[in-house]
C-alpha cells in the first residue's frame, strides 16, 4: 500500500498557507496559545459563504483548496478528515446560549455546524462532490485513522484520489478547561523555549492541514506514503519498541534505514521521557528533530507533522527553524513520524522519497 | 479484498429493551419505547416525547460493575458491546487482532452540559472530570477499556450515519488482513445538547413520530448502543455456533446539496444503495427487506422513497422504519437497525412500521405496519442518511 502526496494544504501557526515557501523563517509565539496564521479567505472561499462559516471551517477549506488546487484534481474520489476535538467553537456558543437562555430562543446555526463531520461535508458540498466521505475523530488517532481509510480505498480499487486531512481549533473554553487540567506551561514565554529543560508542560496548538494523495507515482510528487500505524497504551517503553521495530519490518526497513525521525517531543516531562527511551534504544545515531514548538500540542499534530516531512523529502533539506538554527541539506530517504499523546495513543507514519 | 466477512455476535440496548432478547419481545408485542421524559431534565419535558433506555445511570454502573457512573453515552456503549461480544463466543479471542470501532455524534456532552452550568458562572468552577471524556474517541476509549480491546481502536463520526460507517470500516480493516475480529457500531446518550439542537430545526413531532406517513411531522430522539461482532472467514470456522449472516455489501456516499438537507430526489441516498448492491454482487429484486433510515421528517421520507422508488420500481421488497420503535438513536441508529437486520434474518421477521396510517401520496408502495413471521429473509438493506449529506447503506446476506 504505497500512496503519493501530490499537493498540500497547511494552515498552521507557521506561515504555511498558500505555499509562501518551506518555513523559511518561524512565527514566534508568546505564550502558551499558538494561534493560526490565517489567510484572506475572500481568495478562497465566495464571500457570500464565508459570513456564515466558522473559523475551523474556513481554515478546513482553505487547506483543502490548497492541497488540491496544487495538485490539479478538481474533484477528488473521496474526501476522508480527522478531527478530535471537531468543531468547538459552534459547540461552545450553542452550549453556553442553552445553559444562559435555559433552553429557549435557541438559533439553529451553532448547532448545524457543531456536528463534527461539518468540515468535511462543507468541502464536498463546495466540490460538488458525491464519493466517499467519511470522518474520524479518535482524538490522537483521528488523523492516523483518516489515513488509513485513504490507504484502504486506495487498496480496494474504490479511489485513485484521496483527499485526507485533519482540524482542530483552540477556543477559549477549549483552552481554559486544559489550562485547569494542567497540560501547559505558563513561564514558557515563547514557543522556541519548549523543550529547554526547565520547561515542564506544553503549548496549545491548533491547524488544519489537507492532503491530496493519488495512486500514480510521478516525480512531481512531494513523497510517498508508505505505512501507518496507532497503538494504544503500551504499558512499557519496549513495548513501543517492538511495535515500531515490527511497523519498519512490515516495510522492509530497520531502524537503521530511518534517515530522519520527526518526534513529537512537546516540553512535558512525563512524556519526553517515553520519547527519550525510545530515541536512545531504537534510533542512537539518527537525525532527529522536534516539530511541536511549530504548531503546539494538539490531537491531530501529526497532519502537522506530515506536511514537514513531505516538504523535507520534495526539498531535499531541514529548514533552520526546524533544527536549532541549522538548515541541513541532505538525500534523505525514509522519514518516520512517531508521535505519542500522554503515553496513551501512540502513531508512526512513514514517508520515502518518490 | 473481497473475503466473507461474517456477523458473529450482537448486542442492543435502547428504548424497547436492554438487551438484543428485549427488543425481540418488543418487537413482537409491537410496543414502541418513546413516551414522556423521566430521565433526562429538560425544560421541553411534557412536551417532547423521547424514547429513553429505561435505566438510570446509578442503574447502568451497577450492572456493568463499575464503581462510578461514567457518561451515559459509554455506558450503553459498554452494556451492548459486551453483549455483543459474549454472544459471539470467540474461541482463543485473546490471540486474534481485535478491534473496536465504535461511533457517536457529541461524546460525553452529558457530562460537558452539567460541567458548563458551573463553568459559564466561573470559568474556574466546574468539576473537571465532569468533562474529560467530552470527546468522542474519549467516550470509545471508556467502552475499549472495559471490553479489553486494545490492537485497533478508532471512532467515527458522520451524525446520523456514523454507525454504519464504523461497521463497514470495521469489515474493511478485516478485508485488509489488518484485524481478525471487530466489535463495531455506535452509540449515544439522549442530551440536551442535542434534543434542543433537533427542536431549533423543527423537526422533532410532539407526538409519537409516524415514519413514512403522509401526514407525518418529524421525528422523536431516542437513545442506546447498536453493536455487531465481525469476524473473518477463518475465525468464523473456529465458532461452536455457525453465524447466520455477513455483512455482503456496503457504500457510503456524499449527496453534497445542503448541510442539512437531503436533495429531493435523494441523490445521496441512491448513490449509497445502488453501491451496496453493487459490493455485495446483488440486484434489487435480491433485497428481501430494507430497513427504512425513516426518521418521520418531511424531507427524509420523500428524499429516501424517491431514491427507493428510482432504484426498486417496480418490485419493492419489505420495508419498514424501527425508528418507530426506538426513536431516532443518532450516532447508534446504523449499529441498532444492522442488529435489528440480523435479527429479521435470524427471527424470519419483518418488524412493523408503527403508527403508519396514511400511505405517502407520492410513493407507490407502503412499509409493512403489521408484524410478518415466517418470511423468507435473505438479504436485508439498512440505510443510514445523515446531516453533511453523509449516506451509508449496508447489506446482510443469509449464510
């Protein structure tokens, strides 16, 4: 099951929208809400729709055109999202009105576009498109299992075009209610500090980011997508070893194969730790860089995650604001993703060059 | 790709019964589970009629042994996936790569909704684990848990049509070779969240809901979990029991006309029963039953009938819509109606449509209203149609 990324969308904390260049120079955020650098909808979206979409929903739409006006697919044979959180911000105003108004004098607009699959079915209604749409939202797998369900279709013979993507928006609410929980650090100053050693906690992120794969390899292509992988709730470190260890065999590769791992360290403690173990026993001399001082820890990251390694294999280099300053040119082959949220849902994504 | 994929356990809870033997009975004595709200708390109480699973959530914690009531939405998730499971009797079920797929549309917002009455007073009040298993996949993680599933767990959302995308993504995942076995369907727990949400769209019936009926005016909301076990063709030969039914055929499709609203000629729907069919290798003249999506709205029925009419005329099989029954269930409509499937294989049954009285002026057939036994039930056709233009039709074939 191999897949090609044909065109990207990314609208990150980063200026990544409108393919303005591989992250030539980084955002610096202060604080511990990275909010996304937002494009002029109106080149997007017809002004006369854009009243009445929410923020997640323009900033969905906006990737997806990216991704497949790059690509030159018009309409693709699916369109597959992943979402965790889905669309708080409707949630929250339909929410709040209920409990402040008891019930009455409701409006119907904040409930419509609360529903979780509204991001995905506002592009197939704007595509006019009547294939598969399907939408996962299993919180740090929901992009991972977006992806699979691409590379199944693909694999079954019902798509040679997948658009795959995920969203998830910080609202206030959203980011107040995890502030009590505890998952940021307050002192960070900014999202350059993340992993410096002090730092005990992480930084909120948010994006959306599509991608328009197809079955025809070409070397237009940014890479291909070989292999993903979730698991869940390895009780010990080896275990996500063996796991990793088994998803590279599966593919035909050993660790030592893995030109570039990018990792999803993001500042706590708890959880870099598992990151740390699995860095030194699996991958002692590979290159690795961190990518969540870029977008935030958020579910769906990885979408994030993957557009960096799409980019690093179709340009051949690792921009400076990726690894402290450096930019490395470099052929690099075989990229892997892992990421981890809260020891509990753990993913790989591996990318080889076309 | 095109390997069997067979039904080997079920389980159900929801208005009509706590368990798949209830709504057997049920069905039998044609007794609808909606009537007026007695557990959820809502201003619209009196007026709303709601089909409630008729157990309270201390109730719910005590038979699932938990220490604790949990949302309402895993707890009917738990109660019929286990349901399902223990009546699949796997052999050796620990050495096979197991799956749960599970599906709902807002998560643990019976929780959240309590969490943001304290909240919106003082964003520093509210008890956080009244929220923390807000999400959806949250909700899926509290059933997986305590179900022991752990190769392969996601959650899908699609509104009304969520559940019949987790089953057929679940027959997917074993059509692949990536799982042996999958517990896959939804669930959801009435809130107010959603029953104010149906009521600003004015499509909820003050009255027992009449799916199909010329005269019917909208839907009721109802509750539960829908659960089917799927097992690969090699370990449907290791069970002691042989299963009944596969899952032959399935489709999702996108009617893409309106965020809401189905087009009037139900472009979406079609789409989706024709590619069932088409999956399963079957012509419409196969289909001994369709189970209706037949919420009772307006725009429902006469978009559902008319892809039924443009696909089926002249030769219509059974119809009916279950919802008349059990309400509209949501995020558990497509697990709940794919076990009410089987059961019309397995039970030779075609369940009634309740409440039907003036056949719709512009289709040319009727949905059953009276109980058929003894009918010769080889491939059922269940449909879930939801908002986002989000259409699933699934097929189960007699073994």
């Amino acid at each position: 099951m191999t897949l090609y990324i044909k065109g990207t969308g990314n609208v990150s904390p980063q200026k990544t929208v409108g393919h303005p260049g591989f992250l030539a120079d980084g955002v610096t955020h202060m604080g511990t809400r990275l909010a996304c650098v937002e494009p002029d909808y109106k080149t997007y979206i017809d002004p006369k729709l854009i009243r009445r979409m929410s923020r997640i929903i323009k900033m969905g739409v906006a990737a997806a055109v990216d991704a497949l006006k790059e690509s030159g697919v018009a309409v693709p044979d699916a369109i597959v999202t992943g979402t965790a959180y889905g669309c708080l911000e409707d949630t929250g105003i339909f929410l709040s009105r209920m409990v402040e108004q008891q019930e009455a004098l409701l409006a119907p607009t904040a409930f419509i576009q609360s529903t979780h699959n509204t991001v995905g079915a506002q592009i197939a209604l704007m595509l006019g498109c009547n294939g598969y749409n399907n939408v996962f939202v299993h919180r740090a797998f929901s992009f991972e299992s977006a992806l699979l369900d691409a590379m199944m279709l693909v694999a079954e013979n019902d798509a040679n075009t997948v658009l795959v993507g995920a969203v998830d928006e910080i609202t206030n609410y959203s980011h107040s209610i995890l502030e009590r929980i505890g998952l940021y650090h307050k002192d960070i100053g900014s999202n350059v500090n993340l992993y410096e050693e002090k730092i005990n906690g992480t930084i909120a992120g948010e994006g959306a980011a599509f991608f328009l794969l197809t079955n025809e390899p070409s070397t237009e292509n940014y890479a291909a997508i070989r292999g993903v992988r979730t698991f869940y709730k390895p009780t010990t470190s080896q275990e996500a070893e063996t796991h990793i260890r088994d998803f590279l065999s599966s593919n035909n590769l050993t660790a030592a194969n893995i030109d570039l791992v990018v990792s999803g360290r993001n500042g706590n403690s708890a959880e870099n730790q598992v990151y740390d173990e699995v860095h030194t026993s699996l991958f002692p001399g590979n290159l690795i860089v961190n990518f969540k001082h870029l977008c935030g820890e958020y579910p769906t990251a990885t979408a994030f995650a993957t557009w960096v390694a799409a980019n690093i294999l179709k340009n051949g280099v690792i921009p400076g604001v990726l690894n402290n300053g450096v930019e490395t040119t470099l052929t690099f082959r075989n990229i892997l993703i892992y990421n981890h949220s809260h020891n509990t849902h753990h993913s790989l994504i591996l990318l080889s060059a076309c | 790709m095109s390997a069997p994929v067979f039904i080997a356990g079920i389980g159900a809870v929801s208005a009509i019964g706590n368990n798949v033997a209830e709504h057997v009975a049920a069905f039998e004595r044609s007794e609808a589970g909606m009537g007026a709200m007695s557990l959820l708390n809502s201003v619209h109480s009196g007026q709303l009629p709601v089909a409630e699973v008729k157990l309270s959530n201390p109730q719910l914690a005590q038979q699932l042994g938990l220490k604790a009531a949990v949302s309402r939405t895993a707890m009917l998730s738990m109660l019929a996936a286990k349901e399902a499971l223990d009546s699949a009797a796997i052999p050796g079920l620990n050495k096979l790569r197991t799956g749960f797929i599970s599906a709902n549309t807002v998560g643990g917002m019976d929780r959240t909704e309590l969490f943001f009455e304290s909240f919106l007073a003082d964003p520093s009040r509210g008890r956080l684990k009244d929220v923390i298993h807000h999400e959806c996949g949250a909700v899926t993680e509290l059933a997986a848990d305590f179900l022991g599933v752990k190769d392969y767990i996601s959650t899908i959302s699609t509104a009304c049509s969520s559940s019949a995308n987790s089953i057929f993504f679940g027959a997917r995942l074993i059509r692949n070779n990536i799982l042996d076995v999958v517990i896959a369907g939804g669930t959801d727990a009435l809130t107010k969240f959603t029953l104010n949400g149906f009521n600003t769209l004015m499509i909820l019936d003050q009255e027992f809901c009449k799916p199909f009926d010329e005269n019917r005016r909208g839907l009721n909301l109802g509750e539960g979990a829908g659960y089917v076990v799927l097992v690969s063709e090699l370990v449907a030969t290791m069970l002691e029991s042989a299963p009944v039914c596969t899952l032959s055929g399935y489709c999702n499709a996108n009617d893409a006309y309106h965020q809401t609203a189905s087009s009037p000629d139900g472009t979406g729907s079609f789409l989706a029963m024709e590619g069932a069919l088409q999956r399963a290798n079957l012509t419409p003249a196969d289909i001994s039953y369709i189970n209706l999506h037949g919420t009772g709205t307006q725009n429902n029925d006469i978009a559902e009938g008319t892809a039924i009419k443009r696909l089926f005329d002249p030769l219509y099989p059974h119809m009916s819509s279950t919802k008349s029954f059990t309400g509209h269930t949501l995020g558990a409509s497509g697990g709940l109606e794919a076990v009410f499937s089987v059961l019309a294989i397995r039970e030779r049954t075609i369940f009634p449509n309740l409440r039907l009285q003036t056949p719709m002026q512009d289709l040319p057939f009727v949905p059953e209203t009276m109980l058929i036994k003894n009918a010769s039930v080889n491939h059922v056709l269940s449909n879930s149609f939801g908002f986002g233009g989000n259409c699933s039709s699934l097929i189960f074939s007699k073994t």
